[in-house]
C-alpha cells in the first residue's frame, strides 16, 4: 500500500512538473524553476493539510494559500486544475465550470487564459492574492491572518468555533530580501499570530545568480530574533520531513511559522537544475526532454495529466475539504438560531455588504469661519461609522494621534496578543513604522471581508506604493486616511511637505482619491467611501483648521459626489471667470471671489475634490460645471501642476508647485509660494485679459 502511495504521489508532484514545463515553454515566457523544485512542498501542503474546498473555494473558514512567490505562478495554476477548483462569480469570471482548464494552462500567458504572467485575485478563482512584485504575497498573509484572529476573537462563541483557519504563503529569497518582507515578519512575530505559516523556498538562486553574491545572512536566527518558531526541511522531496514540519506549524500556538525548505531549482533538469538560468526562462525543447525523460514521462507527449492523478486530488484534498466545509455550514446554521444579530454581520463581512443605518450616527457640522482640519472631522465620522459597523478596524504607522484614527467608542480596543495590551478582538491596529508593511496588511485584511483601513502622511505614502497599487489592481474597498497633505502643514519642512503624490496617486487607474474642502465634504466623502465593493478610496485631508462653509450660502457638500461640482457661482450663473479648487484651496477661492466681485468681476467657485469621480460623469454634466465657452479659468492646488491642464485649459492659469516645499509657519509658507486670496484674484485678472 506504502508504494503505490508513494507511486501515485510521484506522479502527481511530476505532474505539477512537467504542466508546468509544458505551459512555459510554449509561450516562451516564464518562470519554471522554482514551479519545479517547490512542486512537493506545495503538493504535500494542498494534499495533506490545506483545508480548502475546490467547490467552494469563497467558503469563510478555508485556509488560505498564497503564492508569494508570484513568478512560479504556473505551480499554482497546476495546482488548481489538478484539484479540481471550481470558478466562483467575479467581476472578470463567470460562477461554474473549472477555474483553470487545461485549454487556460496550454494559453498561460495569452490573451484571455485564466493563467496569467502572475497570479491575479479575481481573475483567477484559487488565487487568494495578487502576487509578482516580491514580499506583497507574505505581507498580504500576516493581514489575512490577522483577520483570521480578529473573526475568532469577535464571534467564535463557547460551542461555536466558527473561525481557526489557517494562512500559508510560499516565499523565496527575494520575499525575504525586501523590506516589506521584513517589515511584515516583524509585525507578525509581535503579535503572535500561530495561525500563520511562510513556507521558504530555499533554492538559492535568483535572477542575476546564486544567493551567496547577496544573500548570506542566517535566516532562520533573524526570524527567530523576530520572535517566530523555525523549523527546517533538508530535502524538499521528502514528503515525510514536509509533513513534520506542517505538523510542527500547527502544534505552535504562540508564535508564527518559517518552514525552511532546501531545495533545488530547476528539479529534473540534467543541465538546469540548480543553476540561474532555469529561474527565469524557458528550459528550451531539448531539455524539455531530457527533464521528462528524467521525471518518468513520454518526452513527445505534453499537457498530459496521467490517469488517477485528478481523482487522487479529489480523494485526500477534495474530500477533506467537503467534509469541513458541510460540517462548518452545518456549524453555521445552528449559530445563526443562537446569535442572529452576529450571523448577520458575518453575512454582511462575506459579501462586503454595511449593516442598515450605518450612516445614521454620522454627524453634520455647522457653519464656522475658523472651522477645524479635515483630519479632525474625518476622526469624528470614522467613529460614529465605527460604532454601527463593528467590522472597522484600521490603525496607522505610528501617527494613529496624528491623522485621528484612533478608535474611542466604548469597547473598540486594541488588537494585540492576549495580555495587559489588549486582545485580538480590539480594533484599532498598531503597526509601528512600517508604512509598506501596513497597507499590504489592510490589502489582506479586506480580502478576508474587513473594512480595514490604513493611515500616515501623505508624503509617506511613498514608502507603501507597491501595496497601495496591489489594492487598485484587485479592485479591493480598502480605506486610505491620509493627512498632512500639502506644503501647508508649515514649519516640518520640504520633507514632509507633499508635493507630487497627489499626482502621482491620481495616475493609478481605479484609486479614487477625494481631497475634501471642509467637514461635511469629508462627511460625504465617507459616505461615498463605505458603499463601495470594488474600489479603494484615499482620503487626502489638512493638519491645519480649514473653514467650515456656510452651506446656506453655497452649495450643499453632497456635490461631492460628482467629484466637481459649482459651489458658488455668479449671480445668474453667468461667470467672467471660473475658479477651481481642492482641499483647504477652496476657501482661497471663496474669498478671491469677494476681492473680484469688488472689481464687478464675476466668479464661479468650483470644489473639485475628486477628479477621477468627475471624469465618470456624463459629458453634459461636466459640462454644467466647466462651460466650454468660459475659458478664463484659474486652477489651484498647493501640489504639483500636473494634469490640471486639462481644467483650466489652454487660456487658463494652473496655480501649483513647481518646487519642493519650505521649513516656516504655515501663513509664511503660504505667502511664499502665492498661495492666498489676492494671488488666486490677481491671476483671475490676468487671465481675463488674455
């Protein structure tokens, strides 16, 4: 019995091997080495230990598994066919039918295949992360696993363990290299969090050559300096030393995993293994066949998936999984008589849906010349929201004070291990100076059903680009709360002054960034934040108090939603000149409008908090606000000149910042750099007579 086992797991790992061999050498184009050596380590994981099931691969308590590892996305995709996963409904996949056929493995990286360069979440069912750019993939599991104690801790009740899942992710040297891999790891060993396990691909190798030019540092003690359990596995073809080594992970209940895994790349290749070459390019026909050849398989034959190998897949994975997942529906069924109000919310947190009257605490601010910061506002709105969706939790890279996302309503708590700091069912977040780290752990969070939020200076958001993209191109409602957002923030100085990321963060398609001129345009910004399934939204706000609009006199803030709309316009709503602001900006053009109205010039005011919502309206709309036939217009925006152009058009005049910032008070820097009522009026003048 012990060797047809044996037998039928050989040939289900050279499977994942020689799928994998195949789909890259016919597009030409990949990664198969790593897809080679890890196949018995990922195998042994899927088969022996993941608790997932293939029919119904969105189920709440599954484990996860995430590639990190991104370039060896065709052992993912060989996994997923070979275990049968069937397509759930997505904006880009239909519900039915398998996730990744053989005709997507033939086509991998073709127009149109379900086997794309790199695992893509929601293109892709069975790919729980979008991963490729290296460390993203392991970031992104400690926020999933983070989550995973959050669900435990809130709504695992005494007869109801509704939530003990577990979160893999395979990494190599690269994940490990990159300080985003650090940033996580370190986080992750604070808290404690035994639901997570980082599976080392320890192959040596990468793109410009073996580790040893780059890499030499002792791994396992810097993770045990982290404050994680290690253990290692010698041979990566050794099913049993794997299976120990899982078996370890989860008799850990105080610390997180790092199984080390020593392998060679490029496994079965006579003339590859366990050189560069094999990391990142095709192994060429010839040593396709030597490889097959080796590996047991006909070398004139491809694509072939041996007989009993899916049924083997279906027998230990499928079965285990199906067994779990109907004893947990089952499970479910029974909470829901005895806690109905917390199955809701689960229901809720499953399909990213809000409880009804979520908005009904949000409060409305009055008018006020002197006004407050929109951080201060956002603070106040983000916990009225807090209190009536339990599932908000966020935090920020050390400034939580700062950019007023600590949560205070009564019982928010803090997620910490269990001890005198908290508990994992607290919800506000520590996560240290660890910006990058942050916003993969929020990416994580939210796709585990969270509406988690990030915070930290705007200027920071430098450090934590590569994750805030991976939120846009998942479609994921992630919250950013960004403050200190422009030269204004005064005496800190040009390196805290923002001055290109506004830009910047609008040129990444599907990031809605929202820039609220005063209070209740930050209340209707979150109003506009919440709804969203599918966007992530970043809320860029003011350190210094900003005036609160009389909205009796001008427009109401629910303009906000149309990302441009006429806040005051001229009487008869026939302006000389038009005047577009963002942000604190926009009072600067209120009171430049009063300085023109004593010269009888006419000006519309334009609050345009949101270009990429403006740009979604009709035509006609967009045309109610910027009449086409009105081109004296005069854009301003403490920020970068770029892109408003497009607004103020070729007769217009774009007041931005064609140079870094300046160390003075506010009011200092704001007359350096013309940023006042008398500038924005004198450049209105100018460009009427043009």
């Amino acid at each position: 019995m012990a060797q047809t086992q044996d037998k039928i797991d050989k040939l289900a790992i050279n499977t994942i091997r020689t799928l994998s061999i195949d789909a890259i050498q016919k597009a030409n184009s990949g990664h198969p080495g790593t897809a080679m050596d890890a196949a018995p380590t990922a195998y042994t994981l899927w088969q022996q230990f993941l608790r997932y099931d293939p029919k119904a691969p969105h189920w709440m308590n599954r484990d996860r598994f995430v590639l990190s590892s991104g370039h060896a996305s065709m052992l993912l995709y060989s996994l997923i066919h070979l275990a049968g996963i069937e397509a759930a409904e997505t904006a880009y996949q239909s519900q039915g039918g398998q996730a990744v056929s053989l005709a997507d493995i033939e086509s991998f990286r073709e127009e149109g295949s379900r086997c794309p360069g790199h695992p893509e979440y929601g293109w892709t069912t069975g790919v729980e992360s979008t991963t490729g750019p290296l460390g993203q993939g392991v970031a992104t599991s400690v926020g999933m696993a983070m989550a995973g104690k959050w669900l435990a801790a809130t709504y695992n009740k005494p007869d109801f363990t509704l939530f003990d899942y577990n979160v893999y992710a395979v990494c190599g040297e690269g994940c490990l290299m990159e300080g985003i891999g650090s940033e996580a790891a370190s986080l992750a060993g604070h808290l404690k969090l035994s639901n997570l396990c980082w599976i080392f691909d320890n192959n040596n190798v990468t793109i410009d050559g073996h580790t040893d030019i780059t890499f030499t540092e002792d791994v396992a003690k810097r993770f045990e300096a982290y404050g994680w359990n290690v253990t290692r596995v010698s041979n990566a073809n050794d099913l049993g030393e794997l299976a120990s080594a899982y078996n370890d992970f989860l008799a850990t209940d105080d610390a997180p995993t790092l199984v080390i895994v020593h392998s060679h790349i490029g496994y079965g290749s006579p003339e590859r293994h366990d050189t560069p070459k094999v990391h990142g390019e095709p192994l060429g026909p010839d040593e396709v066949r030597r490889t097959k050849e080796f590996l047991g398989f006909d070398p004139d034959r491809f694509f072939v998936v041996p007989d009993g190998v899916r049924q083997h897949f279906t027998t230990h994975m499928g079965q285990r999984g199906a067994t779990a997942r109907a004893k947990w529906e089952k499970l479910f069924a029974d909470y829901a008589k005895a806690h109905p109000d917390d199955a809701k919310h689960l229901e809720l947190i499953r399909d990213r849906g809000l409880p009804d009257g979520w908005d009904s605490d949000i409060p409305s601010f009055s008018a006020d010349a002197t006004g407050i910061a929109t951080r201060e506002a956002s603070g106040k709105v983000l916990n009225a929201i807090a209190t009536k969706v339990p599932w908000v939790i966020g935090g920020a890279a050390d400034v939580a004070g700062s950019t007023k996302v600590i949560l205070n309503y009564p019982g928010a708590g803090e997620f910490q291990p269990y001890g005198e700091l908290g508990d994992y069912g607290g919800n506000n977040l520590r996560y240290g100076i660890r910006e990058h780290a942050m916003c993969a752990v929020v990416n994580g969070m939210v796709l585990s059903g969270l509406r988690a939020y990030d915070s930290c200076y705007l200027i920071f958001t430098d450090y934590a680009r590569g994750a805030i993209r991976l939120a846009s191109l998942m479609d994921l409602p992630v919250l950013h709360i960004w403050t200190h957002d422009s030269i204004s923030l005064g005496q800190d100085g040009p390196t805290h002054q923002p001055v290109e990321q506004l830009a910047s963060l609008r040129a990444m398609p599907g990031l809605i960034v929202i820039r609220p001129a005063d209070a209740n345009e930050t209340v209707e910004a979150y109003r506009l934040a919440m709804p969203h399934k599918s966007r992530p939204v970043a809320l860029v706000l003011t350190r210094q108090a900003v005036p609160i609009f009389d909205r009796s006199s001008v427009a109401p803030a629910s303009g906000l939603a149309k990302g441009g709309y006429v806040l005051a316009d001229a009487a008869g709503g026939k302006p000389d000149v038009i005047l577009i602001g963002t942000g604190s900006e926009v009072s600067l053009c209120l009171a430049a409008r009063d300085l023109l109205a004593k010269d009888k010039i006419a000006a519309r005011v334009v609050s345009m908090p949101c270009r990429e919502l403006f740009e979604d309206q009709d035509e006609a709309y967009r045309k109610s606000v910027l009449p086409p036939e009105i081109t004296a217009r005069v854009t301003v925006e403490e920020a970068s000149p770029l892109g408003w152009d497009r607004y103020a058009g070729p007769d217009g005049i774009v007041l931005g910042m064609n140079t870094f910032g300046l160390s003075a008070p506010l009011k200092v820097v704001s007359e350096h750099f013309g940023f006042t009522p008398e500038r924005v009026a004198d450049a209105a003048r100018k460009v009427l007579k043009r």
